[in-house]
C-alpha cells in the first residue's frame, strides 16, 4: 500500500494498493497527519484489496480524527472491491463514503 497526501483546503490522502495486516499501521499515522487540519478526504479509488485488519484500521483512523473533532470522508467509487466490502460489513454509513471526490469535499465543507 501506498499513502500519498495531496495538499489542500481538505487535503486528500490517496490510498492505492493492498490494504491488509502489513500496511495497515502505516495508513493510520499518514491519515492521522493528513488530518491535521482537522479535515481529510481519503480517496480509495486505487485500492485493490482490503483485508478486516485493513477495514478495522480505517474505521480506527475516522474515529480518532473525529474524537479530536475533525471529519473525515472516504471516496469508495460504486460497484468495486472496496464498496462491496463496505457494504457487507455495513460501514459505509459510519464511514462516510462518497462515490466521488467532489461530493466528499462537499460533504466536508470545501
């Protein structure tokens, strides 16, 4: 798995790859200072997998960020990998999930 933090009003944290046990502790610290202005997008339109310990650390990731009083919105396009996971685990309402960049920035207020 690769983070990249794109800078912005709302920075986006493009997230591509796998997602599973051995990446998962490294997209927490990169979403944790990508929302250091209290907002973040995370974009998963490249992620190809995503295992429980991947979805457990995103779920964890939003949580803090929102306990310090941010908010925090994922981009899941319809119909992949990703959205079909977050709709069997029935997260995707608690996470925030958008089917695009521009409705989650709008969603956070940019």
């Amino acid at each position: 798995m690769t983070a990249e933090i794109e800078e912005g009003p709302v920075p986006v944290l493009h997230v591509r790859g796998e997602l599973d046990l051995s990446t998962a502790p490294g997209l927490c610290g990169t979403v944790e200072q990508a929302a250091s202005n209290r907002r973040v997008l995370i974009d998963l339109s490249d992620l190809s997998f995503c295992d429980s310990t991947g979805l457990r650390a995103l779920v964890g990731a939003v949580r803090e960020v929102e306990i310090n009083g941010g908010r925090a919105a994922l981009v899941v396009p319809p119909g992949g990998a990703m959205d079909r996971v977050l709709q069997l685990s029935g997260l995707g309402e608690f996470l925030h999930v958008a089917p695009s960049t521009d409705v989650a920035l709008e969603r956070l207020g940019a």
